[in-house]
C-alpha cells in the first residue's frame, strides 16, 4: 500500500466549530486580523491541524486553505 493511499483516508477530528469556519473561508488568502478574535483562536486550532497555512509577508499575516 502507498503512501498516497493512506493519506486519502486519512480524516483530521474537528469541532463544530472549526469545521463551520474552515468552510467558511474564502479560496483565496484573506488577512488573519480580518477575523474576531474567537475566530482567530479557531484558525490556530485549525493551522496546528495543518488544514489552514499561515503566510506571513512584510506587514501582513494571510490565511488560506490547505487544498
């Protein structure tokens, strides 16, 4: 069996609450100081669950999926 195999059934546990706003995120990157700061709380759950990347530029942290 390849590795490949494994990962597709591979299911990451989220809260109800960490799955409403992973789907509520946009496609694109959005700004992480967009969002309230419960949000914020939900989107480091969510980026030590490697679902959500954390890009960090000069002066801005953006947020987007992991797809």
């Amino acid at each position: 069996m390849k590795v490949s195999e494994l990962l597709e059934k591979f299911i990451v546990f989220t809260s109800n609450e960490e799955q409403a706003l992973y789907e509520k995120l946009p496609a694109h990157a959005t700004p992480y100081n967009s969002y309230s700061e419960r949000e914020q709380v939900v989107l480091e759950n969510l980026i030590r669950k490697r679902l959500v990347s954390k890009i960090s530029t000069k002066n801005m942290v953006m947020v987007a999926k992991n797809e």
